[in-house]
C-alpha cells in the first residue's frame, strides 16, 4: 500500500511540475481600463482583442488576397514621421505587421514608437512594391543609402485598421 501511495504522490508532483500555464491568447475590451487609453478613427467593439504571438499565428496561414476581421494588442515599432497616416506594428519577435487607416480617415501620434496599442480592422498578406517601400523609407526619415538599397519587393504582412487604442 506504500509503495502504491508513493507512485501517486510521484505521479502527482510529475504532473504538477510538468504543468506549464499557457499564456493566454486574448483578452476582452471590457477588461481594460479604457480611461488608459486614447482613442483614433472608430470604435474598438470587438470583445476579443488577440495578443500579438496569437495574431502572428493567423498571419501565418493567410495567403494573398485573404482577410481576417480582428482585433489585437502590441507594441508600435515605427510610425510615420510626416503625418501620423501608418505604423509598423510587432508581431512575433521576428515580423511586424504594416498598419495603415481606413479611408486615410485619421492619424495616429507621431511619437508612439514602443506604445502599447490595440486595433481593430482587417489583417492581410500582400506584396508591396519597391516603389512603395522606397516611398514608407523616406516617410520613416531613412537616409538616402537606405532607401537606394531597395531594390526588391517584399511579402507583407498588412491591416487596414477602423480603429486604435493607444496605451497613455
């Protein structure tokens, strides 16, 4: 009988110390604090906003042409430095998401960069000219060499946000 309840209690501290809490993928607007946060463009009235390792995975099974209807929170990595009109958005630890505004409809602050943001709207895949990222480069304030150095191409990973909650 000891031995039975020592393999138990084994098995037990096994099984809890194997127990791994998987982060949560999403959360709802209702739990944030919205006074926190200053609002752009539409409306966020999604009540699941994804956190950005979960949108990063939906990316990754779009091809070209399709679009999700979603909402998500991350960290600003770039903004236009001219007007505010797109940012570049962190996914995962290695791709980012370009995101422009309905209808060129609003504009975000220009001095975002590393804000906490949630937006909602349509996530998509296209490929972006070079013509056009030449065109985002300067927008960015990159140096003459940078944008010259353009010279493909590149698979996007875009969203035409309605609206933007950013984290004061």
């Amino acid at each position: 009988m000891k031995k039975i309840t020592l393999f138990f209690a084994g098995l037990s501290c096994l099984v809890a110390c194997n127990s791994v809490q998987k982060e949560k993928e999403s959360f709802s607007v209702q739990d944030i604090a919205l006074s926190e946060y200053s609002g752009y463009g539409g409306k966020i009235s999604s009540e699941t906003v994804l956190y950005k390792d979960a949108i990063a995975e939906k990316y990754k099974n779009l091809a070209e042409g399709d679009t999700i209807d979603v909402s998500f929170s991350s960290t600003v990595n770039d903004v236009c430095k001219a007007k505010g009109c797109w940012m570049k958005v962190a996914l995962d630890g290695e791709n980012e998401t370009m995101v422009k505004f309905k209808d060129y409809g609003f504009f975000v602050p220009k001095d975002i960069e590393n804000d906490t943001i949630i937006v909602q709207g349509r996530a998509y895949v296209s490929e972006t000219s070079v013509e056009e990222l030449r065109h985002l480069a300067s927008d960015a304030g990159k140096s003459e060499e940078e944008i010259a150095a353009i010279t493909a191409p590149k698979k996007t990973y875009s969203f035409m946000a309605d609206g933007v909650l950013v984290k004061q």
